[in-house]
C-alpha cells in the first residue's frame, strides 16, 4: 500500500483534487511504519522512513521526528541529518518548513534561555507552514510561549498573562488543525494540561488531561509519566478518588517499564492516603520509606505513622511517628516557590506529630508531654505563623484546643491547680482569636466556654475571680451572637440554653 500510494504521489500533478486524499493515506502508512520502528529504538530506520516522507510530501511531523531522532535520541546520526537537511533545502523540497527545522534545532541545540526562545518565536511567527500538518508550526510556537512563560513566573505566583494566553491560544489552533491527527492532539492535549497546571488553573488542567487520556499513547514509559502528571492535577483540585486511580495506574505502568519507582511508589502511597484507602497507603510507605532520605522521608514517615493510626496500629504509628522526630532536627526551613506551594518547616511536621501521638498515647505522662511540647512550638510560632502555611487565627486556635488538651488530663490527674492555669490561659487567648476574626458564635468560642464556666463551676478554687469579668462578657456576647432574628435552629438553641445555665450559676 506505501508503494502504490508514493507511485500515485509520483505521477499525480500537486494541484489535482486527489493529491492530498494520496499524500494523506501515504502519510498515514508511512508515519505508522516509522513510528513502529521507532519505539523498538530502531533509530537508523524510522530516520530513514521519515526522510521519505519528507521528500515526498514535505510534513511538518515527519521533520519534528527526523530532527529529533538524530538531534535527541542517537546523536550518533546528527551528521546524517544536517546533511539531508542540506540537501533538502537545496532540491527546494522543504521550501518555507526549513524555518520549523531551523526553530527546532535552536531549542534542542542551544540551552532554552529566553534569548534563544525568542529567537525561535520569530522565525515561527514569520513562516507559513506547508504540507499536511500545519499543526506542528503552531504546536511548537506553542511551546515557546509556554517556555518563556515558565520563565516568567515568580516564586509569589505571579506570571505573564500576556504568555500564558498566546500559548493558549497557539495550542487551541494546533488543536483546531488536528482534528484528524491523534499523535499531534495528545501533544496538544498534555501541553494544554501542564499549561494551565502551570497558572493554577487546576479544573481546566484536569479537563484538558481526561481528554489526552481518552487517546493512544506510544509507549508505557509516556502513559506512565502522564498518568503522573494527571493524577497531580487531580489531587490540585481536590478529586482525592480520581487522584488515587490515576497515581496507581502511574505506578503499575512505571513498573512495567522497569523505570526508577520509588518516586510513582511515594506518590500513590499520598494519593490513597487522602483517598482515605488506610490500607494500601501504609503498605506502599513500607515499602518506599527505607528508599527514601531528608524530606521526603520526613513526609513519608508522617504518612505512614498516620496511615498506621487510622488503622487502629497505634504501637506501629507511635514508631513512625518518633522516628520523625528524629530525623526532623536534621531538616531546614525551605521557602515556597513555583513548584513547592507552600513553605517546608520541619516544626510543622513536629506539631502535627505530637498531636497524633496523644491520640495514639494511653499514658497520660507521656500525655502531657507531648502535649507541652505541641504548646511550645504553637507559642514559638508566633510572628512567623506564615512559614508553618498557617496564619495567626488558625495557630490561636490550635493553641486553645491543645491548651484544654491539657486540662482535661490534669483534672483526671487531680492537679487542679495546673488545669485552672491552663484553662484561664485558654481564656485569655480568646479576645486575640476574636480580634484576628474568629466569631463569637464558632466552636472554638463555645466549647471554650463551656469547659472553661463548668470547670470553674466544679472547682472554683483553681480559678482567679478577678478573671470571672472576662469570662462574663465573652458569655454574654456569645449568647447575644447565637440569637437568630426569627427562627433560631435547635442545636443552636441547646448551646444558647446551656451557657445561660453555666453563666447562671456562674
């Protein structure tokens, strides 16, 4: 069939109605048999097959593959190509599309600085692409805005929208031209998918990659690295399920593909963490933990600890859990950036510890100090609340909850004295947590009240009376902001009733 068809591309006149129905079912066989070739890393050939096509129908995708195969990937045929580059241009057979093969040798050549990046938009944007894929002209300038793009962004997240549009918008035209090119749509689609990752544009990345994935891939190594890159999207907009499917079939195929699996193993261990899959998560940080160093270790220990904890293993998590806080005095605060959202302060993986170890702990000695310790980094906090990706509100809080924490161990312990200290320093954190935009009516206000008015209540000798002002006007308005204008609903008007009570006999 390749032979009939190059024998009707030989003698039919490039103007005839059925020249490109010819060059098209040409390309179609002979694009297939090059890429076959390719994929068994028989480089010598699929070169041969592209050049070809090359002479005979001038096609923008079999360019991109003969520049790259000698370019990229058996730089051993470099020589061979540049001289059939040469040849071509001067049997005027590549004609305007040796601006494409002139773009793309200087991004693969030289280093992808923004000098050479604009470079490369030029001579695209001057050229009108020939042949049957004109999609790969707007493919690639495509590529160059989203290169320059990510060379715009800032570790604030800020970015040129400027870029982020005309890439957009060059990808939307290679799609559009596409229509009936699967290869150069799941291109398109993956590229569409990692732009809009890029800007946080979580739900339109997402929709661009289901639709890449309803397409053939060339290989498993590819379908793994996108199954990756999907799965993380996912997660980024909070589809923990979707998340989870997409980072197992990550891992499976990366192990098909005898690749390094440590990292797609550590990844899909995470994903079934937040997909609440207990189970499979702590068998998958098992496995990978013992490959893993510093921070990643860190974070691996912490899921797998908790993992271990919603299992009910809380001897095995109460491991895991000490073991990173050995490791995390070794670790440095990172800052975020572009690629980490949020800042790494080993501290915060400490308070999250400490407070899954009191879960876990039936000691109330070992309680209490984890418990002290959980305060201490809470109050160390203060000032730098942004480096834990907390702010002041949230860390007030925690400070609260872990502060009545506390009391309710010293009260079982009948160290009264204690629980009132803490209780009234709970307390007194409350006008700060109003004052940062806590609201008079939120949990953290009334269970405070509520432990706070009781306990004073059944051991009054524990508290100071010149704080009972305070704790009144905090009541009072508290009453005042669960009063509802015309129907206030059941369970709000319990809590209301109950601190009346409490005030009451307060």
């Amino acid at each position: 069939m390749e032979l009939f068809s190059r024998h009707w591309l030989i003698v039919a006149h490039i103007k005839e109605i059925g020249f490109y129905d010819i060059a098209q079912q040409y390309s179609i066989i002979t694009t297939k048999k090059a890429y076959g070739m390719f994929n068994d890393k028989n480089y010598q050939s699929a070169l041969n097959t592209f050049y070809s096509e090359i002479r005979q129908i001038n096609d923008l995708e079999a360019i991109y593959n003969f520049v790259t195969i000698g370019y990229v990937y058996d730089t051993k045929l470099k020589q061979q190509v540049k001289k059939s580059l040469t040849l071509l241009q001067k049997g005027h057979i590549l004609k305007e599309n040796s601006e494409f093969a002139k773009a793309l040798i200087l991004l693969i050549k030289e280093k992808e600085t923004k000098e050479n990046l604009e470079k490369a938009k030029t001579i695209l944007q001057h050229m009108q692409a020939m042949g049957l894929t004109p999609a790969m002209k707007n493919l690639l300038l495509g590529y160059v805005y989203h290169r320059l793009l990510e060379l715009s962004h800032k570790d604030n997240g800020e970015y040129d929208v400027t870029l982020y549009k005309k890439a957009h918008y060059q990808y939307m035209l290679a799609l559009d031209l596409a229509y009936d090119n699967q290869r150069i749509q799941s291109a398109v689609l993956e590229n569409l998918g990692m732009l809009h990752f890029s800007v946080g544009n979580y739900a339109l990345s997402t929709h661009f990659f289901a639709q890449r994935s309803t397409l053939p891939f060339l290989n498993i190594q590819s379908e793994a690295s996108f199954r990756w890159h999907f799965a993380r999207a996912l997660f980024y907009y909070n589809h923990y399920k979707q998340a989870k499917e997409e980072g197992d079939k990550a891992y499976k195929l990366a192990q098909k593909a005898h690749r390094d699996v440590i990292a797609f193993m550590q990844q899909d261990a995470f994903y079934n963490l937040y997909a609440q899959e207990y189970e499979q998560a702590s068998f998958l940080y098992q496995k990978v933990i013992k490959n893993l160093q510093g921070i990643n270790r860190a974070k691996a220990l912490l899921g797998y600890g908790y993992s271990l904890k919603k299992l009910h293993k809380c001897k095995q998590a109460t491991k895991q859990f000490q073991k990173l806080l050995q490791l995390t005095p070794s670790l440095e605060h990172l800052p975020k950036n572009r690629y980490r959202l949020i800042d790494f302060e080993p501290k915060r993986l400490e308070l999250l510890a400490y407070g899954f170890l009191v879960s876990c702990e039936t000691d109330r000695k070992k309680q209490q100090s984890y418990l002290a310790k959980r305060v201490k980094i809470l109050k160390d906090m203060k000032g730098n609340v942004s480096d834990f990706a907390y702010d002041e509100k949230t860390r007030l809080e925690f400070l609260i909850k872990t502060l009545q924490q506390e009391a309710v161990i010293y009260e079982k312990e009948k160290e009264l004295n204690k629980m009132g200290k803490v209780m009234s320093e709970a307390l007194q954190l409350l006008p700060l947590y109003i004052k940062e935009g806590g609201a008079y009516s939120s949990q953290v206000m009334l269970r405070t009240l509520d432990n706070y008015l009781a306990l004073s209540i059944l051991y009054p000798k524990a508290f100071h009376q010149e704080e009972k002002p305070l704790a009144k006007s905090l009541t009072t308005k508290t009453i005042q902001a669960l009063t509802y204008p015309n129907y206030t609903p059941p369970l709000i008007k319990m809590e209301q009733k109950k601190l009346q009570k409490l005030l009451t006999k307060f």
